[in-house]
C-alpha cells in the first residue's frame, strides 16, 4: 500500500501529460497519413489561399492529411511502388469536413466570380459546378474514403511556388503560363472544372496522359478508382461509412 502512496502522484502526473496526446485522438478509425508514411507530400490546399475559393475553407484549422486506416495503409503501398521510379505522391485533399462541403455551397451560390476563381473553370459559371457534377453537395472525401492527389517527379526542379499576388492563366493554359503545382504536368491544375481535366480527355498531349495513367495504373493497383471527370480523385470502395465534419487541426 505504501508503494501504491508513493506511486499515486506519479500516475496521475503521467495521465495528465497524457491528455493533450488522448484529446488529439481522432474518431471513426481515422489516422494521420503522416504517421502511417511521412514519405508522401502534402500539399492541403483548402487549408490555404491556393484554391478555387481563394481562402480556408470551414473546417481546415490545419494543412493535414487524414484519412481512414485502410485507405492510408493503401496510399502506403503506393507510394512504396511509385518510390522505385523516383517519384512520390503529393496529397491535395483527404479527408473533408461536412462543414467545408456546405461552405462550397454557399460559395457557389453567392452570385459573383472574381478573375482569380474564374480560372478554375473557364468554360462555365461557378453556379453550374454543382450541376454538372464537379463538386457535390454530399462528399466521399468527408467519409475519409477519398483523396485528391498527384506526382512528384524527385529528379525534376518542384521549386516554383504559388504567388497569390500573381495573375496566372487559366487551369487548362500550358504549364508554364498556369499557377504551379509543384509536381508532374497533368495537363491541367488541379481542382479544374473543365473537359480537359477528365482522366480520359483528347486535348492533352502523349506526355501528360502518360502521367495520369501512371497514377490511374499505381493506385488501380491497391484498389483505388477514379472519378472520370477529375484525374486527382480517387476513392477506396468499402473503407467509408458516414459522412465526419470534425476539425482538422495543425499537425503535431
């Protein structure tokens, strides 16, 4: 008993340090990608400026990549497979909080276009995003079953970076003349909503459909499937559930 007395504060003090590690536990079999393969980049963009909104969206306290277990022990073995070849996956987008899907409702519903958001879907108004089933008002992404991402090729120069000061070209103009991504030549930006962004669309040349069947192929490969009118997103059939608006918080 006496040994017990002696050791009561100690335990205590351990629980208490332990609490900001248990609050951080995320719900639902989440995980952090980070902690399942810190190799692959990320590059959240609705946490920052770089996006079609121009701003955070609801519900992005932090730029992490999160995800159900299965999916990211999957994007695991891609990247794994991809590494071979000298190139790693860059996540865009994970999981995405319910809240963030309604703030792209509100915004698209808002009844004006700034030139900079334009450029995300030149052929169209953003009021028709929705409808033409570019954006949807109920999202896999808020499942932890879906992620948006592309390819970093490890030998190329990726130092160009987003000048939110900068008039860039549209998302479907040539890779110089557009915002940089930071990664290989698809064909377009991403988060374009145009034919030109659709996995399998003509209008892109030999090298950029090249790229996009390389990811296609890797992630096919670990169960992935592709949305046909968007070459970054990808989706694990069965590793879903309900629809999470938790906060996603700044990476540890």
């Amino acid at each position: 008993m006496r040994i017990l007395k002696r050791l009561a504060p100690l335990l205590l003090t351990a629980i208490g340090l332990s609490d900001p590690v248990c609050a951080e536990t995320l719900p639902g079999g989440f995980v952090r990608l980070a902690d399942i393969d810190p190799t692959i980049r990320q590059d959240i963009r609705y946490a920052g400026v770089n996006n079609f909104i121009g701003r955070p969206l609801a519900g992005y306290g932090g730029a992490e990549c999160i995800v159900k277990r299965d999916v990211g022990l999957a994007l695991k073995r891609v990247q794994e497979e991809l590494a071979r070849q000298h190139l790693s996956l860059k996540m865009l987008d994970c999981y995405r909080p319910v809240r963030a899907v309604h703030d792209m409702v509100v915004w698209s519903q808002n009844g004006h276009e700034t030139p900079a958001e334009r450029r995300y879907n030149p052929a169209f108004s953003k009021k028709d995003l929705f409808r033409l089933g570019y954006i949807a008002t109920h999202s896999l992404h808020s499942t932890g079953s879906a992620v948006d991402l592309t390819l970093v090729d490890l030998n190329a120069d990726n130092s160009r970076t987003f000048d939110p000061n900068k008039a860039y070209a549209d998302c479907t103009a040539p890779e110089a003349a557009r915002a940089p991504e930071g990664s290989v030549d698809m064909g377009t930006g991403y988060d374009c909503c145009d034919r030109k962004a659709h996995t399998a669309a003509r209008l892109i040349t030999e090298s950029q459909r090249l790229w996009r069947m390389t990811l296609v192929n890797a992630m096919a490969k670990q169960g992935f499937v592709n949305y046909a009118k968007e070459w970054w997103h990808f989706s694990l059939p069965g590793a879903g559930g309900p629809a999470y608006d938790f906060e996603i918080k700044p990476p540890r």
